[in-house]
C-alpha cells in the first residue's frame, strides 16, 4: 500500500514539525490510525485498521512502518510577528544575524520574508527571489492549466486561441477609434 498526501499547514514550521514528531498527533493525522511508536527519527511503526468496502467484515488490521523522506532542517523557518518588529528590531536583527532568514506574521498568517544580504550579494539576491517568484507563477499557472483540461492542448489549437484573442482585440480598438 502506498499512500501519499500533501497539505498545506498555516502554522510555523517548527510547530508543524513537533507535531509530526509526537506519535498522538501523527496518529490522529492518518485514518484508520490507532497506535503510532516511534523507531528512530525518521521511522515509525503503525497500528492501523481498513475496512474494505462491500464486506461485512470488521477490518483488516496491519502495521505498516511509515518513513519520513526528504528531510530538510535546514528549510525550517523562524517567524516574527509584525508587532514585534516595530517593537523590538534590536531583538528582531539579532534573530536575522543568527537564522539568515524570517518569516514576518501579520494577525498570525506569513505576511513577508526578510532575508540577509550584502552590498555586494544584493543583485544576485534579488535575481534569485525573482526568479524563484516566476518559477511558482509558472508552476501555478501550470496547474491550474491542468485543472481546466487546458494543458493538453495542441500547439495548432494554441496558435487558433491566439488568433481569435488577436482579431478580438484589433476589431475592439477599430470600433473605438
């Protein structure tokens, strides 16, 4: 069995982290769940509990090992809120010297990202931010492309899409003038 999720937790990463790492809450995480006993940092052993659907039965009982992959400490973030950046920037450039990079929360949610740089750093910084901002917008546009049944388009039916949008447009800017 192979079972593979994603979802988005607005809460600080370190937060979320602990939470994975507490055998209770894991185990009220994964359905069927009723036991979770940690093996090492990355591994645990379940108990868990499927009912088959169309049988009468009470469930089958299994106790898969569960593996954490693709860890990396170094991802996790340091948050501020915004009050305490008005309040207290000494505290707040303290934290930026030693994590590098901080979350600023607005009424609990991410609100910006302030990162460490240097004069001489600044416009590959910028560059790089940039770009990983259009690689998202692309990586964004893209799903909802997929979603729209728009991503299996031909490249002919592309070209049509444009021409049509394009003889719109010239015959809307004719009739204004």
């Amino acid at each position: 069995m192979d079972m593979t999720s994603e979802q988005r937790v607005l809460a600080p990463q370190t937060v979320v982290w602990q939470a994975l790492n507490d055998p209770e809450v894991l185990a009220a995480c994964i359905p069927g769940c009723e036991a979770v006993a940690k093996v090492s940092d990355t591994e645990f052993n379940l108990v868990m509990t499927a009912k088959l659907e169309h049988y009468d039965w009470p469930g089958l009982r299994f106790c898969p090992t569960i593996c954490l992959h693709f860890i990396r400490p170094e991802i996790v973030m340091d948050f501020v809120t915004l009050r305490e950046f008005r309040t207290q920037p000494g505290k707040v450039w303290k934290k930026l010297a030693k994590a590098r990079e901080l979350v600023v929360t607005r009424n609990g949610k991410p609100f910006a990202l302030l990162t460490e740089t240097s004069p001489t750093k600044l416009e590959d910084d910028l560059r790089a931010l940039r770009r990983a901002k259009a690689e998202t917008a692309v990586a964004s546009l893209r799903r909802a492309a997929g979603e729209r049944g728009l991503a299996a388009m031909t490249p002919k039916a592309i070209n049509a899409e444009i021409h049509a949008a394009r003889r719109e447009a010239k015959g809307r800017h004719a009739a204004g003038h």
